[in-house]
C-alpha cells in the first residue's frame, strides 16, 4: 500500500559547535565533581586501611605473656576457707598463740565468722594496674558474707591455719562477690589463687 503522506527532504544543517568530538560545554564541571568525589571515597577507605593495619601491628608486637592474664576456677576448694572477724593485728611473728599470716605478721581474730567450702568463681585479673583476687560465693555464702562485712572492719581469710590475705572491708558486701586488692604481684596473687583451688 503506498503512502501519499510522507515527505523526503534535507536534514536541517546542525550547529557546528555541536559537530565536535568530545563532552558538551558545561559537562567538564560534573565530570570534576564526579572524579573529586571518588578521589575523596578512596582516601578514605586508605586512610582507615592504614589505621586498622597500625592497629593490628601495634597489638601483635606487645610481648605474650608466658602465661594466661587470668585465672579462674569453679568448685570445691582445695581445704575449707575460714572467714574471720580480724580483732588486732601485729607486724611481728607469732608467739603469742595468733593465727600467723602468709605474708607476714600475727592475726588475733573474732568469733564466729564463716566456713566456705565451695565457690562458683575463684579469679585472678590486673584491676587499675594492680593484680587481685576475686571471689564469687554462693548464694548461702552470700547471706552469712553480707552480716559478716556488716559487722566487721577487717576480715581474715584463713586456710589451713594460716591468714592468706587480712583485707580491710571498704563497705558490707551485699552481692556475693568479693575482690581483694593490695599491693600484690602476680607471683603473690597466683599463690593465693593455687592455694585455694589445688588438691
């Protein structure tokens, strides 16, 4: 079927700014943000690689210890744990018939007090900088613990005979969980630690 309608005629002659090769005027502009945007994106992502990786070199050139950190432990204890009342305390042996301390001195010490013979935690830790003990009691522990720190300033924690640590009570222990600290090293703290848990 013919068509009666169309028509052939020349193309209308075109701009010759537009016959050129390349980007349009005005297209350079977004093209620099386009280019500085990903400049910035990839700095970015460098500079974080190259923290991460200080990072990562910082930590792995710390010195391993030749130990774990912590220790802990859950359970019976090795003997049971007497906690007394502390009444005096000298810094001399004892000749008098007190209870002798590990470290050193001589403990008088009160009635009454408590027997454990069981922890749900024994642990050792770097606190502040310093090497400590903790503690975590039973729940039955716990109510005899708390009108024992009520009543008392100091108490003696005292295995087989002997005062492992005297700490003075900061405030009643109401949660169970105690943490001895002192001027302790790592040797004096692991040898508590074994002394309580080690059959």
């Amino acid at each position: 079927m013919e068509q009666t309608n169309s028509v052939l005629v020349p193309a209308p002659e075109r701009d010759p700014a537009q016959n050129r090769i390349g980007p349009r005027p005005g297209s350079g502009r977004r093209t620099i943000v386009a280019l500085a945007g990903v400049a910035v994106a990839m700095l970015v992502v460098a500079m974080s690689t190259i923290l991460l990786a200080g990072l990562a070199f910082w930590r792995s050139s710390e010195p391993a210890s030749a130990q774990p950190v912590a220790k802990s432990y859950s359970g019976n204890l090795a003997a049971d744990l007497r906690i007394a009342p502390v009444v005096e305390a000298t810094g001399t042996g004892c000749s008098d018939g007190g209870t002798p301390g590990r470290f050193a001195g001589c403990f008088t010490l009160g009635e009454g007090g408590m027997v454990v013979t069981v922890v749900e935690s024994a642990d050792t830790a770097v606190q502040d900088g310093k090497w400590v003990l903790r503690l975590r009691f039973s729940s039955a522990d716990t109510v005899a613990l708390r009108a024992l720190t009520t009543q008392s300033q100091r108490i003696a924690l005292v295995l087989d005979g002997t005062v492992l640590t005297a700490p003075t009570v900061k405030k009643p222990i109401t949660g169970g969980e105690v943490q001895i600290a002192g001027d302790f090293t790592k040797k004096d703290v692991d040898a508590m630690f074994a002394e309580l848990t080690t059959r």
